[in-house]
C-alpha cells in the first residue's frame, strides 16, 4: 500500500533525539510521523543515568519545570577500587546543590513516555509497535521508508534509532562497525524505601549522588562501574569496552563482572536489602570524532546514539544532552528546508552547520583524543593500588614505633615511578 | 515484588547462572514470532562467535561438546553487543518485531 505524503518528516525511533526533535517540529506546525517499534517511547532505552541540563535548557524551555526527572545530582564521588580496599573522593560543590541544578539522576522509560506525551500535545503523530524495515531511495535521495508491510513517503526521515542505527547503515551513510568504537554497559535497578535511600547516602530531599568507580570492577580492562540515585532505586552498572571484554589478561563474562561488582563490600553494604527490579543492558558509541559518519543525505539526518554522539571522558560519561540537542538541531535543519521546500543534501547540510556551532561538535572536537588517553590499563591497576597503597601507609598504626610518613610514600615514588606517571599524565592531557 | 520459580539470590553464588536467568525473569518480554538473531549457515564453529560468549549481557551464548557455539533467543536485552564483538558475517542480526522483546519499565 502506498501513501501520499501527508507527513513533513518521519523520525525514526521515540528516543531522547527523535522525541526532541518531533517536539520541535511539531512546535513549529510541520506534521511530524515518529515511528517507534517498542510498545511505548522508553521501552528500548536505557541509561546509566544522569542528564546534565545545562547545555540543554534553553532549547526547551518550557519542558524542564514539569518534566519526571529524579534526584538532581548534589554529590559527586569517584571511587578508586583496588583488589582490597578503595579510596574515595567526594565533592560536595555548593553549585550542585543550587537551582537550576546542573544535572539529574533520571530513568528512560519514564522520561522518553512523558516526553512523547508532550511530542504529541505539540501535533506529532507517534506510532509505536513500528518496525523500519527498509528505507526507499528515489534517485539517490531517501524518500520515505517500509514498516509493517507499508510504504510510507515523506520529504525528510530523520534516523533516530539508536546506536546501532541500521537506518544510517541502510542509506550509506556510515560505515560497518568497529568493536573498538564501543562500550557495553550493563545495569540494575535495585529498589529501595525512600526513607533507607536518603539515610544510606545522606540526602537531604531531593538530593542524589553519582558515583563512579574505577579499577578493579572491570579487572583492569578499559571500563568502570557506576551509581546513581533515583527517587526509590538506585541505578547500579558497569561500563567495559566491548573488544577489551575478550582481551587477556582475563576473560570474565560481562555479567559475572556485575556480579561481582555486586559483591565487593564498599557496594554490596550500600545496595543491602534492595531488592533488583530490572537487568538492562545497551551498547555506548565512544569512538566520538574519528568513529563518526556522515550526518545527513539527500532526505535524511541522524541524530543522537545513531550519529555516534556519546561520550565518555573518565568522570563523567554523556549522551543524552547530545542526543536532545542534536534532535533539536536536526528539527531546525529540517524547519528551514520546508521553508525553501528543498530537501537535497545541500538544504539539509545546514544540520552540520548548526551542529558545528553547537556545544555538541565543539565537544567532539575539544574532547577528540579523550577515549584513547583513557585506554590506559594503568589507570585501571596501577592508580587504584597505589591509592590504596598510599593510604594505608598513611593510616597505619603498627603495634611498635611507626616509620616517618615521608620515607614510607616515597618508595612508591622513584624516579622510574615517576617516569610512568609523568608519561600517563601526558597522555591524559589530551583529555 | 515477587519472584518466579527458580529464583536464586545472585550473591548467594555466584557463579550460578541460575542468578542471571533470574535476573533476567524480572524483565517484561514480549514475545515474537521468529528470533531476531540467528547464526548464520555454517558458522557456529566460527572462532568469532566465541567473543559473544564473554561479552552476552544475558549470557545467551555457549559452546556445545562440538564446540560450537549456541544462542539462546529468549532473554535478549537487545543491546547489540554480540553484534558489534563478532560481526554481521556471523550473525544475521535485526530487531524483533514491532512491539515485540524486551519492554524496559525503568530503562
């Protein structure tokens, strides 16, 4: 069967980017068709979570007072796991406890739902349960797509559909994948009473706390662990790069590398008595600049997950701001080519332009050596022992005399030591 | 919340797959009509497929006394790890159906 173009532009996939940029569309009066397979917008997507808001907030403005986000993230802890024992740093910045407050602690089914909800108040048709099967070329330009048996035509399509993008990959504008440019992360949800929440981490309100972990939760392989708060549960996961899960020293399935993250006493006493409400798992694209594709076609944009805009620079891990803004921008892309009524790979070129002057590519620029500065495996070893190390020389009070601090520490601080370290914070300048 | 039959605390042990196959039974799935990931002809004694044994969130993947490798459908998460360690040579790999899988309620 097919159809007449009745609609403006179909987003594929009901994600953080499509959403966006349905929203923004259907603001600006273009009828806007999203096609989503889950059965409601949220249903495929996960986070680690957090949103940082501060990129995002003036492009919708009137979203954030209502929209269901969780705790806002008023403590940030890095903690460095050694094999036994671990060190942790919090910061308590009196910015992160001050409205507007810079980020917030958020769970994807129920924000991408609301989300789509205010899609559809502004005229945007979601259709969910939706598969993309195919995507129809007419003289080299995309001109609508295949989905549950039916032709759909349009002007534009925006490919919204995640990291894996096979919309991208069908119109050629990406090449095959490599396993390195990616990450796997694994998460659960393990609910919690408010009240048992608020005391474990010692919140006042409607505070959170992210924290992250480094070392031996990904047994020295490139990787980390990560908490965040919500309301009621605690979001708790890791994060290892997907070629370096099969490479030596060890190879410990990825989910038994949750478990025993699960295990270790400094995370097993803060998820006590918490019961796992849900096991996810989603791939992260962290090849940033030198792992990107192309960004529109004739007829087409990508935006978000799919255009391989994520990135993870040690502390803090983004891609949903990425993905808001990108959908934002590819939504005004889009609003100026139905004003020219031209929809050619050059119309739609003014997406790359707007991306350019954005937070969003100066970021991937800025931050372009950052994924391989950080494939340290020291930075995974090495540093947390030597926290460890360090602190317990610090801390210990023999049964006889205590030896001087300063001749203790220094051993862990030759010169050929010295050489290493000054050698790794080189390499981590680039970050 | 309530648990199925079966369910064993994960930190009771450990390494009982019994704690992920539980873990993955609190999940809602919807079910579909034909597995969205298969091996492709030939290619269970691939030395690839090996990779999706570690890195299966669900831990889908094992190796028979043939060694070759087998995939279990059911309890996909659909994260596209396996896809992306062994490659679309390997794998035929597309998502479920419309509506169909795993219908994250936290996400």
């Amino acid at each position: 069967m097919s159809q007449a173009s009745t609609f403006d532009v179909i987003v594929v996939g009901a994600g953080l980017a499509g959403l966006a940029a349905a929203y923004t569309m259907a603001r600006e009066g273009l009828e806007v068709l999203v096609l989503e397979r889950g059965e409601y917008p949220g249903s495929k997507n996960v986070t680690g979570g957090r949103l940082y808001l501060n990129p995002i907030r003036d492009m919708f403005p009137d979203l954030w007072a209502k929209a269901p986000l969780e705790r806002h993230i008023a403590h940030e802890e890095v903690c460095l796991l050694d094999t036994e024992g671990a060190v942790t740093v919090r910061y308590d910045g009196a910015e992160l406890g001050t409205q507007p407050y810079q980020s917030y602690s958020i769970l994807r089914a129920k924000f991408d739902k609301w989300l789509g909800k205010q899609a559809e108040r502004q005229g945007a048709m979601i259709v969910t349960k939706s598969r993309v099967d195919e995507v129809l070329f007419e003289n080299g330009a995309v001109v609508g797509m295949r989905a549950g048996g039916e032709e759909l035509r349009t002007n534009v399509v925006i490919a919204a559909d995640g990291v894996l993008s096979f919309i991208a990959e069908k119109a050629g504008l990406r090449e095959p994948f490599k396993a390195h440019d990616f990450a796997v992360g694994l998460k659960e949800i393990i609910e919690l009473p408010r009240e048992t929440l608020e005391a474990r981490f010692n919140l006042q309100g409607d505070e959170g706390v992210a924290r992250l972990y480094m070392g031996d939760v990904t047994k020295g392989k490139f990787g980390g662990g990560f908490l965040y708060t919500n309301k009621e549960s605690i979001s708790l996961g890791i994060v290892a790069g997907i070629e370096a899960l099969n490479e030596a020293p060890s190879t410990i399935a990825a989910s038994q590398m949750l478990e025993e993250f699960k295990l270790r006493p400094e995370v097993a006493r803060l998820i006590a008595g918490g019961e796992t409400a849900e096991y996810s798992a989603h791939v992260i694209p962290e090849g940033g600049l030198h792992a990107f594709g192309k960004f529109f076609g004739s007829g087409i944009l990508v935006a978000g997950d799919a255009a391989g805009f994520s990135m993870n620079i040690g502390v803090t891990v983004r891609g949903m701001e990425y993905a808001l803004a990108s959908g934002y921008l590819a939504a005004q892309a889009v609003i100026r080519a139905k004003q020219k009524e031209d929809y050619s790979a050059a119309a739609l070129s003014e997406y790359e332009r707007l991306l350019k002057e954005s937070f969003v590519m100066k970021d991937f620029e800025n931050f372009k050596d950052s994924l391989h500065a950080l494939e340290n495996p020291r930075l995974f070893t090495y540093y947390p022992r030597l926290a460890g190390d360090v602190m317990r020389d610090l801390y210990e009070i023999p049964a006889g005399p205590k030896a001087r601090i300063f001749p203790t520490i220094r051993k862990y601080f030759s010169v050929g030591e010295l050489w290493g370290m000054g050698r790794d914070m080189w390499r981590l300048m680039k970050i | 919340m309530g648990h199925g039959p079966g369910y064993v605390e994960a930190d009771e042990d450990m390494s009982n797959p019994l704690g992920l196959k539980a873990k993955l039974g609190l999940d809602v799935f919807k079910h579909d009509k034909e597995p969205h990931i298969t091996i492709k002809a030939g290619m269970a004694g691939d030395q690839r497929l090996k990779k999706a044994i570690i890195v299966c969130p669900a831990g889908l993947y094992s190796e028979n006394a043939q060694g070759e490798v087998e995939l279990t459908i059911d309890g996909c998460l659909e994260c596209g790890t396996c896809l992306l360690a062994c490659g679309s040579e390997v794998l035929g790999w597309q998502y479920p159906n419309g509506g169909a899988g795993v219908q994250f309620r936290f996400g």
